[in-house]
C-alpha cells in the first residue's frame, strides 16, 4: 500500500522533474558540443517538433486530420521572408507577422472547410494546400519556382548591444528551443483546461459534442489557430535557418504527409507523442541522407564497400529515407496505431497486470 | 476558334484516360469507403511495367496491357488482402495514412531500384499525328482513347451484368446490407482494389508513350484522380467517367485561355466548391 | 405555462413528410411519453426539438424562445438535452471526462465541472466506473452514462430516446428508477420507449405518434382505452 502511494505521488511530480532536467540539457547542451552537424540535427528535430506540436493540436486532440499544413508553414516561411529580403523588416517582427497572416488565412480557410467532415475534410485540406502551392509558383511576390534566398539576417539588437548576428548555427538552436518549449507548455494548458476537454469530445464524436453545448466551427477553429501559430513559427524558422525557401519545400504535398507522420508514429493526441516522432524520425532520416548508415555498415566491416551491396547501399541507401517513412508508417497504421507512445503504455500496462 | 477545337479534341482524348483513373478511384471509395493515396503510385508502376516490357521483351504499349491489367489486377488485390482490409473498421484517417504509406513505399522502391531519372518510351508513332478538318490529331492519344472506349465498355457491362459486378454494386451501395444478403465482403473489397489497381495501371500505360516516366509521377495523378471523383460524386462511376472527360478538357482549353500556370489553382477551387456545395458531385442528387 | 409548445410542426424530406403537423404542450415538471410504431416518426421529431435540423414548418417553442434553427449548442445551452437512440460515449475518455464535457456547458473551471460531474456520477449510480474509459463499459453502463452528461448541462428539459432499449429488465428497472428519480428533481422530461409497461408506468401524458402524425394524446388511461392507437399497433405488427 504504502509503495502504490509512492507511485502514485511519483507519477505527477517525477514526469515535471524530468521535463525541467531535460530542457535544461538542452539549454546546456550548446556549451558542450562542438560539432556544428550535431547541432544542425537538434535545429532540424526542433522545427519538426513544433510542426508536429502544433498539428497535435487540431489532428490529434480535435482530430481534424489536416493534410494540407504545409500551407500555414509555407506562410509563415514566406512571410517572415519576404518581408525581411524585400522590405527591410527584422525576422524577430516577420515571424509574428507570419503567424498573424498565417492564423488569419486560416480561419478564412476553417470556417468554410469545417463544415465537412472525415476523408472529405482531408480532401480539402489538400486542395486548400495545393492552390498556395500553385499560386506561390505564379506570383511574383514570392518570387515563383525560383523561391526566395536570403542574402543575410540583420544582427538582433536590443538597445545598441549585439545580443547575435546569426553567423553561427547556436542562435537558431536557441530560438528553436524557446518556441517548442513554448509549444509544448501550451499543449500542456491546452489539455488542461476546457479547450482540451471540447477539443478530444470533437474528435471522439462531432454530433455528440454538438448536442452538449459545444459549438464546433468556433472550437474547431480555436484550435486550427493554436495549430497554425506553431506551424507558421516553424515555418519562419526553417527559412531563416535554412535560407532559401521555394514552393517545392515548403508548400509541398510531401511535407504536409510529414508533418502528420511525425504525429502518427510518436503518437497522436499526447503531449510527447510529436517529439518522439521527430527524434525517431529526423535523425534517422539525415543519416540516411548524409550516407551514414552505409558507410558505418562499410565502416563496421559487416558489409565490404567492393561488394555488390555494399556498392549499391553507398550509392542508394542516401535515396531510401522517404522508402522507411513510408514502410515505418503502414507498420505504425498497422501494429500500433495509438503509435510508438501509445504502444509502450499498452506494453507497460500489459506488465504492470502481469506483475500485480 | 481553331484553337479552341484543337484543345477541346486533346482534351476528351486526355480526358478518357483520365476517366479511367477516377473509375478506378471511386470503385474503391464506392466499395469501402477509402480513399486510395496511392492511386497515383499504381499508376506509376503501371507506367514502369509498360516501359520495361518495351525495353526488353519489345512490346509495344498498348500491346501490354494485356500483361498488365492482370499483374495489375493481382497487385491490388495482394495489397487489399494483406494491407487494406485489416483497416477496414479503423479511422477514415488511419485508412488514409496507410494508402500513403503504401504509396511511399511504392514510388520509393521504384526510385532506389531504377533512379529517379525521367525516361522517355519512344515508339515509332510517339509523335506522329493525324491531320482531320484542319486539326492535328496525336496518334497515341487517339489508340488509347479508343482502347480506353473498350476498357469502359467491359467494365460496364461487368458491373452491370454480371453477378460480381453487381455483388460489387450491392456492396458499395450498402456493406452491411450486403454483408446481410451474403455477399462476401471481403472478396468483393479485394475485387474492387484488383480493378482500382489494374485501371490505374492501364491508364499508366495507356499513357506511358506521351508522359514523362519517373517515380514520383503518381502524386500529380492522385490529386487528379481526387478532383474526377469529387465532381463525378464519389462513389458514382458514371459520375468519374463524365469527370475525367471534363477534366481533361478543362485542362487543356484552360490551359490555352488560362495559362497554364493557372490552371491548376482553377481546378482546385472548382473542387472546393463543389466539396463544400455539392458533395454529391455535379450530377449528383443534393439531398436536402 | 407550459415549458416546451410544439405548434404545427412538419418535416419534410424531399417529397416525404416524417412530421406533419404535430402539436401538443408540455408542462414544467412532467414526464410526457412519446410513442409510436417505428418510423412514426419519433426520432425526427427530437431532432426538430433539439435543432439538429429545422422543422419545415411550424414552431417550437421552448421556455419562451423560439427554437426554430436554432444549432444544438446553442440549444443545449438554453436548457434542453437530449440523449441518443444508438449511445454516443466519447470512447477515448473516461466515464467522468465524459460528464465533464456536459458540466463545462455551465462553467470554464475545470475544478468546478469535476464536482459536477462526479454529483451526476453518483445520481446514475456510476461512481464506481468514474475512471474508466467510456468505450469500454457495457452497453447498459453507456445508458447511463450517457444521462449523466446531459444531466451534467443542467437541463430543464431532458429528451430521452431509449435509454432502456437493449437493456435486461434488471437494467431497465434501474433507468425507470433513475427516470422517476430525475423528476424528483424537478427536471422535465420527454421520453421515447418502446417498452409500453415502462411507459406507461413513468408517463404523466402520453403521445401517439403514427405515420409522423399525432395519433392521440392523454393520460396512460385514456391511451390505452384508444381505439386508433390499438388499431395503429396491432396494425402496425
């Protein structure tokens, strides 16, 4: 009895303690990594995180499956972009008016497609997607298929002192950081208060939710915005950081089916669930891309470099990592479909029943 | 005006290729409510098949399909039975998530195995053309126009006609009812993945000697095959029939009046509105 | 005065009418029986009420506002509930998560909502299921439920559509008990049931409905001793 209590009062402080000792690693961590590549994976993990934090919010909670945020990261990036190459405005300014423009289209975008529901809210969620696409490649403001490439990031000041000039990767850590803790503390007080309770009633049954008082185009929408706010920033970040966006990158089919996947695999509907799913997911990905895998393979001398495979695998392995997106996403749709979070608790209540 | 008539012929000729894409499409919806992302990827492994039994064995295109519509045909039926099926009951959403997948893993294969180089499949005729009242009409598109009258024709008279078929249409009209009037469920769900695949796949080949062929290709023609449903009415195959003909136009005259730039943001918004107003498809009865 | 006046009201599906012209008054604190052959139109009727869809024509009329096109949030939120005929428990959530969703009808607090919903718990006698998950009671436990989170909207009107159907007797004696226990309480209600033994027991009035017309109305006497209704049932079979 007196260890159930333990556990019991472990449970809600324990997870606290180890959120505040794991961020602060994170803060840490710059001072003691050097390797500016390992930085760079923390950068990319941190904007999937966001991304996938800020779909959590209408896919996982409110279970409006969007497969069309790539419009809002695409916004967003464009925004912050735009108005900083071709208009002098500084970043730190651009991402909020990113996020304004970016919410604002999207309640124009969610009170007329909210009303539809299931695969047909899918549907078009992709088209809405799919027309900015078409239309960032047709205007000259966002400067076509040739996308916008940023010459340099004016200094951030505060009064006359430099605070960072953007020449290291170790600014963008930080910033990356702050918005997905940020993120992540409003899911937190999302799932804790009345907007997460109307928010899983919507998900688990529109006509019900609907009969108890809940009126559905405002909350769907509430939480469209809270969405969007997440994948804009995400947005702007990634065109900052990576300094050059095109439609092809930010407004694609393909990143929209990735911004879900991140949320799938970790797990949809939990607080973590979108940052397991871009630990698992990004770093696995980039060493794919960067030909690490096979080349440790080579490395580790279980496959030799002369052979066929192992010649194949150096040339194709870099190619395959959208092939595992797509093999680890029927597994998860398959074997676990609360995803990777879900599938360990069913495991440890499974162990748990064994043990009492 | 001439130009007008030269881009409405291409068009209907696109179009019942296009046609064929949305049949395929919506007798998956009508049969189990899912909608298949990776339509467009059957498509592209229908485009490959047909390029390599040209490159090595010689046959020409529109020879081929009577390879390909049955590999085709057992292909989507091997992913019904082992991948689809065990969705059935679960999220619309969860459905969708694993067509994706599957799509992935379809057009990724295909790029680690054959690179995503752009190939071209040459025949003699690839640009040849006829000439009939002042307007030039490609050689190509008009055989696979006309053998895509065929394909049409049979897959009337099957659904129509014959038992299956109209077990087929039993069960996209009401599952549960056909489950009840015992009608094997199941089988018919794996028929219908069968057929979805192998008209996808035919349309891939029909087409295959006037597209590009590469890996990622499939993606333009899902979001297609999408549009052709939605406006026929998902579900109705004469709806997609009527659908793909017209898209196919609109295509091709938009893109003479519109630009061609724009003409996709047309097709989108168009396909909005008719989710949004008329969810039923244009011809489809509004029920309120 | 009465709580809830139905006037004239029809509803129309393309060429066919589910409702014609059906009017009757309800008075505040009764339990009045809504009854009929299936397809008679009952269920429609509720979804005029509650504003699931508008009546073609007619008004209804409930503590003063007219409901008409009114969205069931915004119905719920004036006082009436309803419960459905097939159970909707939010699967996901836990029995008392469920009520809460009701409770936040009336109040932003979490903390609020929670004792609210656990005094509805304890009034359908769920208290001891309050952490499990909704998807994964009995169906007779789902019925209950489910009058907990309408409960928890703090109705003046409760519309019930059987709540008893699917249920073993012992189930059903305690929904009747808990039925005649709201109204202790001085909520109004509407029920439809099949279960004309129950019915009859717990209705102060009575509606026959019959081909989406009213039939009859009066007390369980009266309805019992009507010649059209029994003709409409044996008929109706």
């Amino acid at each position: 009895m007196r260890s159930f209590m333990h556990n019991m009062r472990g449970a809600s402080v324990f997870p606290i303690l180890l959120t505040v000792a794991g961020a602060t690693a994170l803060f840490l961590l710059p001072n003691f990594v050097e390797s500016t590549y390992a930085l760079h994976i923390m950068i990319l993990i941190f904007i999937s995180v966001i991304m996938g934090t800020g779909w959590n919010i209408l896919g996982g909670y409110t279970g409006q499956y969007s497969v069309g945020h790539a419009a809002y990261f695409g916004i967003g990036a464009y925004t912050t972009l735009i108005l900083m190459q071709y208009h002098q405005v500084a970043p730190w300014y651009g991402v909020w008016a990113g996020v304004v423009v970016a919410v604002a289209i999207a309640l124009v975008v969610g009170s007329i497609c909210f009303r539809l529901r299931g695969p047909y809210f899918v549907l078009a969620s992709i088209a809405v997607a799919e027309i900015f696409r078409v239309t960032a490649l047709n205007l000259r403001l966002t400067n076509g298929a040739e996308g916008i490439l940023i010459t340099d990031i004016p200094p951030f000041k505060i009064g006359n002192a430099v605070v960072t000039d953007f020449m290291s990767k170790v600014p963008f850590y930080y910033i990356g950081l702050v918005i997905l803790i940020f993120a992540i503390i409003v899911t937190w007080m999302v799932q804790n208060s009345k907007l997460g309770y109307y928010f899983q009633a919507i998900r688990e049954d529109q006509d019900a939710a609907h009969s108890l008082g809940i009126n559905l185009t405002t909350y769907k929408n509430a939480a469209l915005a809270i969405s969007v706010v997440f994948t804009s920033m995400a947005g702007s970040l990634y065109g900052l950081y990576v300094g050059f966006i095109d439609p092809s990158t930010v407004l694609a089919l393909d990143l929209s089916v990735h911004i879900v996947m991140i949320c799938i695999i970790g797990g949809i509907g939990t607080i973590w669930g979108p940052a397991i799913g871009a630990v698992i997911l990004v770093p696995f990905s980039e060493a794919l891309r960067s030909n690490m895998i096979a080349q440790a393979l080579i490395d580790s001398g279980i496959i030799s470099e002369n052979s066929r495979i192992g010649a194949f695998l150096k040339d194709q392995l870099s190619h395959a990592h959208v092939l595992i997106y797509g093999i680890l996403l029927v597994i998860v749709i398959l074997y676990m479909p609360d995803g990777i979070l879900g599938f360990a608790r069913k495991l440890l209540a499974k162990r748990r029943k064994e043990a009492a | 005006m001439a130009v007008f008539f030269q881009s409405l012929i291409s068009g209907i000729l696109i179009g019942g290729v296009y046609a064929l894409i949305g049949i395929g499409l919506t007798i998956i919806f009508g049969v189990m409510r899912v909608i298949n992302f990776a339509h467009g990827d059957l498509l592209m492994v229908g485009m490959y098949l047909t390029y390599f039994l040209f490159r090595l064995l010689h046959i020409d295109p529109f020879v081929s399909i009577i390879v390909t519509i049955p590999l085709m045909f057992l292909y989507g039926a091997f992913l019904q039975k082992f991948f689809i099926n065990r969705v059935l009951d679960a999220l619309p959403q969860n459905q969708i998530l694993l067509t994706i997948g599957l799509g992935l893993v379809m057009s990724n294969t295909v790029m680690l195995a054959f690179t995503s180089d752009y190939r071209i499949l040459t025949t003699a005729y690839s640009s040849s053309s006829l000439r009939l009242l002042g307007l030039s009409i490609s050689v190509p598109l008009l055989i696979s126009f006309t053998i895509t009258l065929v394909i049409t024709a049979v897959l009337y008279w099957f659904l129509y006609r014959t038992d299956t078929g109209q077990a087929i249409r039993a069960t996209a009209q009401d599952r549960s009812a056909a489950q009840l009037m015992g009608i094997n469920v199941k089988r018919m769900s794996i028929i219908a993945f069968g057929l979805g695949a192998a008209l996808a796949g035919t349309a891939g080949a029909l087409i295959s000697p006037t597209y590009y062929i590469y890996p990622q290709v499939g993606s333009v023609f899902t979001l297609k095959a999408f549009v052709i449903t939605v406006l026929g009415g998902m579900g109705s195959i004469v709806g997609a029939t009527l659908g793909g003909v017209l898209i196919g136009v609109v295509e091709s005259v938009g893109g003479v009046y519109v630009g061609s730039g724009w003409k996709d943001v047309v097709v989108f918004i168009v396909f909005l509105l008719v989710l949004l107003f008329k969810p039923s498809g244009l011809l489809g009865t509004s029920k309120d | 005065m009465a709580i809830l006046e139905i006037k004239h009201v029809s509803k129309f599906f393309g060429g066919l009418a589910a409702n014609s012209n059906v009017s009757f008054e309800m008075a505040q604190g009764m339990i009045m029986g809504l009854i009929g052959p299936n397809g008679a139109g009952k269920t429609t009727l509720f979804n005029c009420i509650t504003g699931y869809y508008p009546p073609s024509q007619g008004d209804v009329i409930f503590d003063g506002h007219r409901m008409n096109g009114l969205h069931p949030d915004a119905v719920c939120k004036l006082g009436m509930a309803r419960t459905w005929q097939k159970v909707r428990p939010l699967a996901k959530m836990s029995v008392v998560d469920n009520v809460m969703v009701g409770a936040l009808c009336r109040t932003n607090s979490l903390k609020v909502a929670r004792e609210m919903a656990i005094e509805r718990i304890k009034i359908v006698g769920l208290e001891n299921r309050a952490k499990v998950l909704a998807g994964s009671l009995p169906i007779g436990e789902r019925k209950k439920l489910e009058v907990a989170r309408v409960l928890a909207t703090q109705p003046k009107l409760l519309l019930l559509d059987e709540v008893m159907g699917g249920l073993n007797p012992t189930e059903s004696e305690e929904i009747i008990q808990l039925i005649l226990d709201i109204k202790e309480i001085g909520i109004t209600q509407m029920v439809i049931e099949h279960d004309m033994k129950a019915i009859m027991r717990i209705s102060d009035r009575i509606v026959v409905l019959s081909s989406g017309e009213k039939l009859a109305e009066g007390n369980p006497q009266e309805i019992v001793s009507n010649k059209a209704v029994v003709d409409a049932y044996l008929g109706g079979d």
